[in-house]
C-alpha cells in the first residue's frame, strides 16, 4: 500500500484540529504542522530524502481557496498560498515555529479543519534505479523519522519500502546479470530492500507517475 495517506494518520499528529478558525482570529502555527518543527531540528543531511507537505482539509476533502497567513510576533504577516488539492506551497521556517507565530485562516466563523500530513521520498521519477540508492533512501528516511519523534520514536512508523505509482512492472537486477520481477500493489510496483538484498538495479517498464513510500502491513 502507499505509505503516504497511511503516514498522515499514524505519524505523531496526523491531523490536527484547528478548532473554530474565526475570520481574524490566529491559531498557532504548531498545531497546524505537526512534526514539522521536530524535523527542521535534524541537521539538513539527516533530512535530505525525506520530502513533508501539509494539506489542509474540510470534511476530509482538500479545502481549496482558503487564504493563510503567517504572523510573527513582530506583527509581520508571510502569506502560506494554498494550490487547489488543499496542500501549503510555502511552509514556516524552524525559526518561525519556535518562535511561537501563528496562523491566520480567512474563513467563515463556524468553519472546523484539519491538516494531513504527507511523506514523500526525494526520489525523481525514472525507468532506471541505482539499488543502493533506493535503499539509502529507506534506511535515511525512517532514520530521519525516529530521531524526530524522540519519546515516541518506537511508535512512528517504518517504511518497508518503496512503491512506483503506474510503472507497469519491473525487475531487479544482480550483480551476475539475473532479474527478479518486482512485484505489484494496488497498481504500483513495489521495492523491498529486505526481499531484494544484493541487487543493482531497479528497472522499471514506465516513468512511475509518483514515487512514495510502501508499508506492507497497510
């Protein structure tokens, strides 16, 4: 299964009520990016192939056409453009967050909303994977998601994998020349480093739509 819708529930706050966000009235920034602050605290390195982005939601739908705004506490206003899916293009600095800035949601009064949060490998899309490369990926990812959850470290959870959103198939390839076909999920192809120890490569039969992460147990 893809990991990243799973990740949204699962992973410290997944959704984060913002309560009654009143026209004018300020929520803070924490309460809407769960983790985030946690992450940004890893030095760069240890975050480098892990991708977070936050969408906000109504009803468990994307709310598109809501304007945001960071305020600082010196008054100043960043504004958080927000695409059509509900997803933040802008997120707040670590300087921002720790510095207690809040959100401003220009909505109606009575208006409840939430905020998912996505995983993503930093991974492009390609036909032709260096193996070691994918499993570096896993292996710093889910590295990157214990040492930001601290405390609660043994509950987040670990990816097992990756998947390949409509590449049609794939196979594994060894250092003696042989192939295993890669097998499928939900409609993507799916790489385990743990059932494709010693592999190569990864070659794919289509330019995968998307790359996510892949949890078996979902």
């Amino acid at each position: 299964m893809k990991r990243r819708a799973a990740l949204a529930g699962l992973l410290i706050l997944g959704f984060a009520p913002l309560a009654h966000a009143d026209a004018g009235k300020t929520v803070p920034a924490t309460k809407v990016f769960p983790f985030l602050e946690a992450l940004l605290k890893l030095p760069p390195a240890d975050r480098a192939r892990i991708k977070v982005t936050y969408a906000l939601r109504r009803d468990g739908k994307p709310a598109a056409g809501v304007k945001a705004a960071l305020i600082e506490a010196s008054g100043a206003r960043t504004p958080l453009p927000i695409d059509d899916q509900g997803r933040f293009e802008r997120l707040p600095t670590l300087a921002q967050l720790q510095a207690k800035a809040q959100l401003h949601l220009d909505v109606p009064a009575a208006a409840k909303f939430g905020t998912a949060m996505l995983l993503d490998p930093v991974l492009k899309p390609s036909t032709d994977y260096d193996a070691r490369e994918l499993v570096t990926t896993v292996e710093e990812s889910n590295s990157a998601i214990r040492k930001a959850a601290g405390a609660m470290a043994l509950m987040a959870p670990q990816m097992e994998g990756l998947s390949f959103q409509k590449a049609e198939s794939g196979v594994a390839v060894f250092p003696n020349g042989s192939s295993r076909p890669l097998p499928s999920d939900a409609g993507a192809v799916v790489f385990e480093p743990d059932q494709f120890k010693g592999a190569t490569r990864v070659r794919l039969a289509k330019i995968p739509a998307a790359v996510d992460y892949y949890d078996r147990k979902k």
